[in-house]
C-alpha cells in the first residue's frame, strides 16, 4: 500500500504553547497537552475545556488518554490516574499514586478498554521502567517489566504508549520503541532507520494496517514502521516544515494525523492519501 501524508490544516491552539501529547476524542475534536495544561481543543483551535495540574516538564509526555466512551483519563500532578467523564462533569479517581513508581504515560486499549500506564523510578542517575496493565476501573492485572527470555529490564523512561490491532503494547523508550505482545512477551526493539542516526522516540501511533508511526526528536522526522520491525519510511521530515516533533496522534476512521511540536503552539493536521489518487490511477 503506497500512500503518504499531505497537509490539510494547521491550527493554532488557544491556551497552549506546544504540542506535548495528542489525544483523539472524535474526528474533529482532541485532547492537547503542553506540560502545564490540557486543553480540548476543535479542528478550528478553540479551547472547549481547560485543566491544568498534569505533571510538568520531562514528565508530561503521554500523560492522558481517551477511552471507548470518549472520557479523558490522565494523570494528575499528584500522579494520580483519573478518569474525567465526556460531558467534562464527574472525575474519578482510577489509580492512587504508590511511591516509589510513578506514572508517566497512559493509553486506554481501543480493543478490551485496559489501560496500559508507563511507569518509572529514578535512582543515583538510574531510571528503571515497566508498564502495567489494568482493567478499566483500575484494578492490576499485569505487569510488564522484564525480557521473558534474559530476564533484563525492557524499559527505563517509558514516555508514550500504545497499542496496535494485534495487540502489541508498544512504548516510546529513551532511545527505542520496545514492542511486546499482549501476554508481555518481547517481540522486538526499533532503535532507528538503516541510515544510522539513532533515535530519540517522543509520540507514537499506529494505523489501520499495525504500522507504528513514531515521532523522532532526534532527525525531527515520523517515521513509519511495519508490524515486525521493518523500517518502511520517514514520512515527515523538516522539508515539510515542522521540527521537535512530540504529540502525534492518528484517527482510523477520519485517516487524519495530528502532529505536535515543542516550539509551536500550531498543531499540524495532515490527511493520508493513496499515490494512486494522486497519480490519477
């Protein structure tokens, strides 16, 4: 399938000034965060609900996610995990913060509403990571921390998460994407294109077909990977215009992905087209 991303609109967020982590709530509507606030925003960039009191700084990155019923669930500046209902009236409380590990990212599965939290803690210039699997209403079912072959940590610093259609739990690492299967077995990590340059991953997504597409900080590039690690193409780059790239978010059923920055309060939409259209084929 031969196909790549043009842009369609760029929108100026109100009450933001980057694009840390992007969360779809419909077609036209998403979650944005910048390190101090979150704000719901539309596809003209207003601001429909505001809240502030999310983790700042290094540690804001995946910190909010939308759930099947369109809720925002996010992690609080106490390291909480709280679900806000759609209406933007009832918050709960899902998940007391338990020191010494505290959350970083959450995704809520399109597939069985689980949610999937990226944890970490940070000793004598060490950070330790794992990723444990909840069900909707917070109670613990799994945790995801360790190669089931060696036995070695799998994460350190997991920023962002999600989740394909085959389940995989795939995470934004410190300089890798670690993808596992649903039962927390390891199945690969991706540490960058054939051409060396290494990578510094922030926001991740996948697409219709489990192609992950990953924000690279390091080559200010997404870049879009298959199901078994096989690297397919940058399909941006700074020739489009964007660099520092962070929030990245993609919608299956409208073909829109949204891209965020760290020195912009402008959020990039760009919608998939087939090269065959484009061709006239």
């Amino acid at each position: 399938m031969m196909y790549r991303f043009v842009l369609q609109k760029s929108v100026r967020v109100t009450g933001v000034t980057r694009g840390y982590h992007i969360s779809r709530v419909s077609s036209d509507r998403v979650w944005i965060s910048d390190g101090n606030n979150l704000i719901l925003t539309n596809t003209a960039g207003d601001r429909l609900h505001h809240l502030t009191g999310i983790p700042s700084g290094l540690f804001s990155y995946g910190v909010h996610t939308v759930n099947n019923d369109g809720d925002l669930i996010y992690i609080d500046s106490d390291y909480n995990i709280n679900n806000l209902s759609k209406d933007d009236r009832i918050k709960t409380t899902l998940i007391k913060y338990k020191a010494p590990w505290r959350p970083q990212s959450v995704y809520s599965s399109l597939s069985t509403g689980d949610l999937l939290v990226g944890m970490y803690y940070y000793t004598i210039d060490t950070f330790t990571g794992k990723v444990v699997r909840y069900n909707s209403t917070g109670d613990h079912i799994k945790t995801i921390q360790h190669h089931h072959n060696t036995g070695h940590g799998l994460y350190s610093d997991p920023g962002y998460i999600t989740e394909n259609h085959n389940g995989d739990v795939i995470v934004s690492d410190i300089n890798r994407v670690v993808v596992t299967d649903r039962r927390g077995r390891h199945r690969f990590s991706y540490r960058g294109p054939p051409s060396g340059s290494g990578l510094e991953p922030r926001g991740i997504c996948t697409d219709e077909l489990s192609h992950i597409l990953v924000c690279d900080y390091n080559t200010d590039s997404v870049q879009m990977i298959d199901s078994d690690v096989y690297f397919l193409s940058h399909i941006l780059t700074p020739r489009h215009g964007i660099d520092k790239l962070l929030g990245l978010s993609y919608d299956v059923r409208s073909h829109l992905l949204w891209v965020g920055s760290q020195n912009s309060d402008t959020i990039n939409i760009y919608r998939v087209v087939d090269e065959d259209s484009l061709s006239g084929k």
